[in-house]
C-alpha cells in the first residue's frame, strides 16, 4: 500500500523517455534489472516486498519543512499542491532554476538518467548488452556532441547561467546518496553492475532537444514508405495514396497573414524560390516507377539510383527496422500523430479577452513526458525576471508550454520536411560527389556495457556533415554491396549506403528560446524569441490581454527545383544538394487576424499558391484543424461568445469525420445475413460521436478498419504492413511482377503501431478521393472462405461489414447490446522499463490501465490507434491546458499522469483519471491563489 503523503510526494522514478517501446524489442530493455527482482520473489514473496517496499521509502524526496543546499543565495520556497505539483519562488534566476533541477530530481531523477544515456548513446551502460545497437545508432547521430557544440559556441551567456544552476541543483539533490536513496531502480541495478549515477552536466539538458526534434522530424517515415511502395505499386498507385492537400475544404493555418508581402515581393522580382509542392508522388514529379525498379526524384525525372531496384528497398527497409528500435523521446514519429491548439480573440469570448487552448499528442508514457511547475521570482527585476508556469520536461530548465504574467503560448508540430535520406555510392575509399571519390570524415566511438565487453564503431559521415546511418546494420551493409543497378547509376563498386541530413545535427539556439519566451512580455518578444527556435520547428499561438498571433519558427531548409524531399535523392549529385534556409523574417506569421481566431492542428500552414517556398509535402490533412474551426464558427455565429469551459469541451469532441461520409453509403447497402443487419442497424440514427460506450462507434470503426484491410492493406509491400499479417501474393523480381501467376507468402514486417494503413486522415483522404471511383482497382478483393469477393466499391464495403461484424463478435461477443468502443479503445500505461517483461507481479505494480477512452483517430479528442494493428490506443492528447488571459487563476490545466516518476507515489497516476474524463484541474498562478492551493511548503536554505 502506498505509504501516508501528507508529510512526503512518494516519489521511486520512472522512466518516460523510454528505453522500450511499449511492447516491443522483448529482453532489449531492461532483462538485467527484471532478474534480479526475479531473484528476489523466488527467494520468499515477504522478503521481496519488503526489500521493495524499504527501498522505495527510502527513496521519497522531503517535501515539508527545509532542506540546506549549498550554492543557493537565498531562502526558497517550493511550494506543492495537492496534486504534488510545485510551485518555485526565489530572488534571484540562478537560484530558482537550482532549485528546479533539485525538485524535478526529487520527482524524476531515475527518468532524467535514463534520459540523458538515450540522447548520448550510453544505455549499454544502465541496461547492458542489448541495448548495443541503440547506442550504435544514436552515437552515429552524435546528439550529445551537437549539444556539446550549442553550448560551447551558439548559447547566451545567460542560458548557461541558467544550465549550470540547474545542473547544480540537481547535484545537490544527489549529492551523499547511494542509487537506493534515489529509486528502487537503481537498487535493483546496483545488485547486478556497479552502476552509480553521474553527476548532472549542462549539455545532458541541451541534448534532450535533440531527442525530442528527433520524434518531431517531420516526413522521414513518408519518404521511406513512398520508396518501399515502389516495390508493388505504381506511380498513379502511389499518388491515390498521397493525395493532394484539400485546401478548398480545409483552410491552412496562416490564411491573413504577413507573407502575402513577401510573396509579392517575390512575384516582382521574378524569383520563384521552390514553389510549394504536390504531396510528393505525382507521375512527372516524383516518378515513382512501377515493379521496384526505382524511384525518380524531382520533375527532371533523374533517378534515384536508377534506382537501385530492390537494392534500395531493402537498405530502405532494413534502414526503418533500425529506426524502429531507437527509444521514443516524446512520441510516435507517423502519419496521423498531431497537436490541437487554438487561441480565440477576446471579440468572440465571455471574458472580452483571448483564450487559448493546446493539447500535444504524443505517444502514452508513465510517468507522463510533461511536468508541471511553476517558476516564480519573488519580485521580477534585473536580477531575477522570470514569473511563469506551465509544462516542462524532466531534465530541462524553464518553461516549454504555458504562460507569464504577461503572454501565453502553445504548440503543435508543424510537420516541415527538415530531414533528407541520401542515397549514397560507397567505395573502401570514400563516396562518391560530382563524379570524384571524396573521402569520409570518421570518427571511433566505443560503447561501454554493463557486463560485458565494450564496443568500438566508426562512425562515417560525407558532405555537411551527414552520418551514414547504413553503417549501423550489417544486413544493410551487404544489402548495400549487392544492390541492383542499371547503366543510369554510378558503378556499384562496394554498393550503396543512406545518409541523413537534418537540421538538428547542426548546432542551434533552441535552448536559448525556452527562456526568451518565459521572459517575453508582448508579441515582439514573442516573435523574438521564437526566431532563436530553430528545433524542432514548431507551430507557435499566442495570446496576451489584447492581441493574438501565429508564427512559424525554425531552421528550415530551400532545395532545388529537382527536388522535393518526397523520397531519398541521390547523394552522388550536387544539384540535389540543399541551398540554403528560409530567412527567419520570411517564415509565415499572423496577428489579430479579422476572423478573430487560429486555428493550428497540423495541417497546412499557408497555401502552396500563395507562399514560394516548399515547407513540406506531407503535411497532415486538416480534419481536425477543420472541426476545431467549425465548432469555433458554430459558436459564434449570431453574436455568441465562448468561455474557458467551451474551449475545454472542444478539446474533448469525439465526432467522427469519415463516418459522417461513410456512414450514409453503408445504411444504403443490403446484406442478406440478419445477423450483419443487426449491427448495420446500429448506424441508423448514429450522431458520428464515438463516446466510449457507444456500440455504433465500435462498428463503425470495425467496418473502418477492414475497409481499409481489404482496400489497400492487403495490397501494400510486406514492408509496411503489420508483423506477422500474411498474405500469398504475385512473385516480382528486380524488373517488376513475374507474368507467370506464381504466388509467394509475405509476411508483414512493421510493429502493429507503426504499420499501415494506420487509418488517419490521410487514409481519410484517400478514401475520400476514391469515393467518386466506385469502379477502381482499390475497391477490388478476391474471396476468402466464405467470404464474397469485392468487384466494386459497394461489394467490399459489404464485406467489411460482415467482417466487422463478426470480428466483433470474436473480441466483444454476439450480443450487440453489449458492445462499447470503450472495451475495444483502450489505454494502457506501462512503465517504461521494468513494466514491460518479466513477472506479473512487477507490472501489476508498476503499470496502470486500462481506462476505457471515447475519441479516435483523427478526432479532435485525438485518443489514436492504429487500424491496421487494432483498437488499442497508441498515442493521446498528453496534456491538456486553456489559459484565461482575463483572470490567469481561471485557467485550467491536466497532465496525463501525474507530477511524480514513483511508482507508489500517489502522485504516480493521480491525474489520469480526471485525464480520461476530461476534467481539468484549476491552475493557480497569484501568490494568492498558489498559498490557497498549497499543501506542502519546502524551504530549500543556502
């Protein structure tokens, strides 16, 4: 039982930047550490619980009285309330982020350990031998080196003030104790290796940007997938998949803003830069070519390789596999993943000043990834200017979403292509550029392991800087070496390899930013400080008491006219090469639009007519951005206003954009089974809500997901579709289809979370696009069993309904009055390292869930699955806040868990289930407000 916490926040870390993914890679993550509580349960049930049950109360941090850290100025206070959630008041900067690095290692030290050995390739040494090729591959990426640079030669000198107050502070707090006076982790890992926890350096905090810009890049995934379709599909195939953006139905973010005058000046110039794309698969533009034979890049027409066939979609797949086992900072990286956030001018509110609304989707951790505090200068002045709250990271200084006193802020991914595979000709001597073999900067990098031998790589990197990421798996290696070409490509010689160029290996300003905005005062500050964002780039709302805004920061880079970023380009060309960035003073902005509102929920941020440059071709598809603004426009028609409370209900609507068009063509399909009438019947009268105890919305997303499955699941690369899934298919070989009816067995070879189709609004597109086609090919299916074949569109809709029908009955039974999309869509929280293998008994301990989630895939009350794995929910919204410019106390804010890593806190889940219903928490920011709401006060003394 969890111990009293009145006078103690139970706190025993656990990870959120995970070492796993939730259910993947078994024994990678954390075997060592499961064995010996194995040990210890074999060895008498009562002598494992109380060695658990010891450890982990002599690992609570203090939370009452005071505590005396040398290097402080000053007396401060962290105040907490009954949520565990602090709030931190000093008199000068340098003490207030020492005393946020001691209270975010009270609550999470365990989490930000694992952390920092993700970002600088060293989980080898926390977890052993399995964890070799993840460190492999992120020491290829170099992220801690990059930050090493950031902060020797690009921050302030007051961001390293700020760092290295931090850094103190959390050395303060571990400082005299040993690994079980920290968290049962590490008491655990000290019975099997001698490792002790390091001190705490500035750049351990600078690099988790870097893992977070990685889980933020954009349209690497598109571009591999456009690729590895070539291997069955053709380029008009791959264009059904990758449709156009819609932007007559759903508007772009930026649609009054200040870029109209630079794209004057550039139509009276005649400069043309590179005009916004198509989404990247058009026959002529990108040329996909059909059977494997290779993907052309650009409207040249020039190839890929020529391509390299099945060459390149094997370095390609075997490049995603690789991928796919790196440990996820802050989310799933995919097609359908997003953000809401939206501000409203006072003009259109109850309290005639702006609300603004954001709620971040990222993938489910435990503890959350967010961390709520607050930061408070007991008078702001010169020496200490900083009074903000709002969520942050474990492991970081300052405030990455939330408000001042003055202004308000949130943010959602913007999806700009910042990341380009490169194919490259490798040779023993080097790569080849322009025709001359350049040799390859390389550098050793050896990897020390928690009981076993170290490992020493080389890592390669040709022209800008760009690692080889190939060089990280001996398949692609070979792969690479035996790689089909045609006379259009370089000689093979040693065969080819895939570098990565991307925006984060370059050394930035990112983390001068975070504190630019927690100081800013107004827009100008605002707009200042975004500018010094350069990743990853993010859509940035504002507010303050009168005005709101938008603005697009980050580095992001102009490419030529033969080139997209659509798919992997060939490295061995220059004229492929990026040609600069897009100055910060011509990046898309808006204030006080007429409209009264912005709307920003992943989808295009200006019109591909109106902006010359290409931000991406792959932006999401404006389903949620488009409800968001309709229910905004639907509450203020005829003079209506809208109150914190409105805000906090549209983040929470469930409806369903695909049923609303779908759902009328299925009512209108006969089936002669009465059994399938039974469950089409329960679409009559459906309002397209998916509350979680809703059978219509359980049917319906079970017709959803086999339309999908039989439309074009089936008729994907086995590459993409989900591990396991089987399917007897035409043979092809290097030059396309076999033309002899010879079927091979396929298995799929994706995560069920990461696979395809996965359902979102892209896949709504496509379906959309398809719906006035009721004769195409995508519509065709062949019999299985007793199951009809499909001729057309109606033929395979009826045979998704009785495959959901009876799908349904297998997982939920026959009687359809008990049917609920909440005993299909469900989350289940896991601790990231001990929870996810080893005895029920740990993770009946650890873990948490299910809860049963109304929303869905691509909804604003974005509770994500994936349809081509199953209803499970795979990412969510992972916090939620609006904030009341007109009276910062009426604010209101929640977090998916809860403020602490400790698996027997009560603080561990305790907002969870306030999360899955929707509620919010009051959010204090006064002095007033914060003393009323305050239940442990700590007085951290010098």
């Amino acid at each position: 039982m969890p111990p009293n916490t009145t006078a103690t926040t139970g706190d025993t870390a656990t990870t959120g930047a995970t070492p796993v993914k939730s259910g993947r890679k078994k024994g990678r993550k954390a075997r060592l550490v499961v064995l010996v509580l194995v040990l210890a349960l074999i060895g008498g049930l009562a002598y494992g619980a109380y060695w658990s049950i010891s450890t982990v109360r002599a690992s609570f941090p203090q939370t009452k009285g005071s505590i005396t850290l040398q290097g402080l100025s000053g007396p401060v206070d962290v105040k907490r309330d009954g949520y565990g959630i602090p709030q931190i008041y000093a008199s000068s900067d340098a003490d207030l982020f020492m005393a946020q690095g001691f209270v975010q290692a009270q609550d999470r030290f365990y989490e930000m350990d694992v952390r920092r050995h993700m970002t600088s390739g060293r989980l080898s040494e926390m977890f052993g031998k399995g964890q070799v090729d993840n460190d492999a591959f992120l020491r290829t990426l170099g992220w801690d080196r990059v930050a090493k640079e950031e902060y020797d030669t690009k921050l302030s000198a007051s961001t390293k003030k700020y760092l290295q107050a931090y850094a103190k502070g959390v050395n303060a707090y571990l400082q005299g104790k040993d690994g079980e006076d920290i968290s049962l982790e590490y008491a655990a890992l000290g019975l099997t290796n001698d490792y002790k926890p390091e001190k705490w350096t500035p750049v351990d905090s600078v690099a988790w940007l870097k893992a977070m810009a990685w889980d933020l890049r954009g349209n690497m995934q598109d571009e591999i997938d456009r690729a590895l379709m070539t291997s069955r599909l053709g380029p008009q195939q791959i264009q059904d998949l990758y449709p156009e953006y819609p932007y007559s139905r759903n508007k772009p973010i930026v649609q009054e803003g200040q870029y109209d005058k630079l794209t004057e000046t550039f139509r009276q110039s005649g400069s043309t830069g590179t005009t916004q794309g198509s989404t990247g698969t058009t026959q002529g533009t990108t040329g996909t070519t059909q059977g494997g034979t290779g993907t052309s890049q650009g409207a040249t027409g020039s190839t890929t390789s020529g391509a390299t066939g099945s060459g390149l979609t094997s370095q390609l797949a075997g490049l995603y596999k690789v991928l796919d086992d790196v440990p996820t900072a802050v989310g799933v990286n995919g097609q359908g993943i997003g953000s809401n956030s939206w501000v409203v001018s006072g003009k259109y509110t109850i309290t005639h000043k702006p609300l603004l609304a954001n709620d971040p989707h990222l993938s489910a951790s435990l503890p959350s990834v967010w961390y709520q505090m607050g930061l408070h200068c007991r008078a702001v002045s010169a020496k200490c200017q900083y009074d903000v709250t709002g969520y942050t990271f474990a492991g970081m200084p300052g405030v990455i979403i939330g408000h001042n006193a003055k202004i308000a802020w949130g943010m959602t991914n913007s999806g700009v292509d910042v990341t380009d595979l490169y194919l490259e000709k490798v040779t023993a001597g080097g790569y080849l550029y322009d025709g001359k073999i350049r040799p390859f900067k390389t550098r050793e990098e050896t990897i020390k392991v928690a009981g076993g031998k170290s490992k020493t790589i080389v890592v390669r990197q040709t022209r800008d800087g760009m690692p080889l990421l190939s060089d990280r798996d001996d398949e692609l290696v070979q792969v690479g070496k035996k790689a089909s070409v045609t006379t259009a490509a370089p000689d093979r010689g040693d065969g080819y390899g895939i570098a990565l160029r991307w925006t984060a290996l370059d050394a930035g300003t990112s983390m001068d930013a975070v504190f630019a905005l927690d100081r800013a005062a107004d827009w100008d500050g605002f707009r200042a400080a975004a500018a010094l964002f350069d990743v990853p780039s993010q859509n940035l709302i504002y507010a303050d008491g009168e005005h709101i805004g938008y603005t697009l920061p980050g580095k992001i880079p102009t490419r030529s006219s033969v080139d997209d970023g659509a798919i992997p380009a060939p490295g061995w060309e220059s004229k492929y090469k990026w040609t600069g960035f897009i100055k910060k003073d011509e990046l898309p902005y808006e204030y006080d639009p007429e409209r009264g509102y912005i709307v920003t929920a992943n989808q295009a941020v200006v019109d591909k007519d109106t902006y010359p440059y290409t931000l991406t071709t792959d932006w999401g598809y404006g389903t949620r951005s488009q409800r968001i603004t309709d229910l905004i426009e639907s509450k203020i028609k005829d003079g209506g206003r809208i109150s914190t409370d409105d805000m906090r209900q549209m983040q929470l609507d469930n409806s369903s954009e695909i049923a609303k068009l779908l759902v009328p063509k299925l009512l209108k399909i006969n089936l002669d089974d009465p059994e399938v009438r039974q469950a089409q019947k329960l679409l009559e009268g459906w309002d397209y809500t998916q509350d979680a105890d809703s059978a219509a919305a359980a049917y319906f997303n079970a017709v959803w997901r086999n339309i999908l499955k039989l439309g074009f699941g089936n008729k994907l690369p086995k590459e993409v579709r989900v591990k396991g899934q089987c399917l007897w298919v035409d043979k092809i070989d290097s030059t396309g289809p076999v033309d002899d009816d010879t079927k091979v067995r396929e298995c799929g070879e994706r995560d069920a979370d990461q696979a395809q189709p996965d359902g979102g609004d892209r896949w709504f597109e496509v379906v959309r696009t398809l719906m006035d086609k009721p004769g195409s090919d995508w519509w065709k299916t062949p019999a299985s069993g007793t199951r009809p074949k499909a001729e057309n569109r109606d033929q395979l809709f009826a045979r998704a309904m009785i495959d959901a029908r009876w799908e349904l009955t297998a997982k939920l039974g026959k009687d359809i009055d008990t049917w609920s999309w909440g005993r299909l869509h469900r989350l289940f929280l896991k601790n990231q390292t001990l929870g996810t293998e080893g005895p029920k008994f740990l993770q009946y301990v650890l873990n948490r869930g299910p809860w049963k989630l109304s929303g869905g895939e691509s909804t604003v009350n974005a509770s994500g699955w994936n349809a081509a794995g199953g209803y499970n929910v795979v990412w969510v919204p992972s916090m939620r806040m609006v904030v009341n410019l007109a009276d910062l106390d009426k604010s209101r804010w929640i977090n998916l868990t809860g403020a602490s890593g400790h698996a027997f806190s009560a603080h561990y889940t305790d907002q969870t289930g306030m999360w899955a219903k929707g509620e919010l928490l009051p959010w204090s920011f006064s002095d007033k407000a914060v003393g009323k709401s305050t239940s442990d006060t700590l007085v951290l003394k010098p």
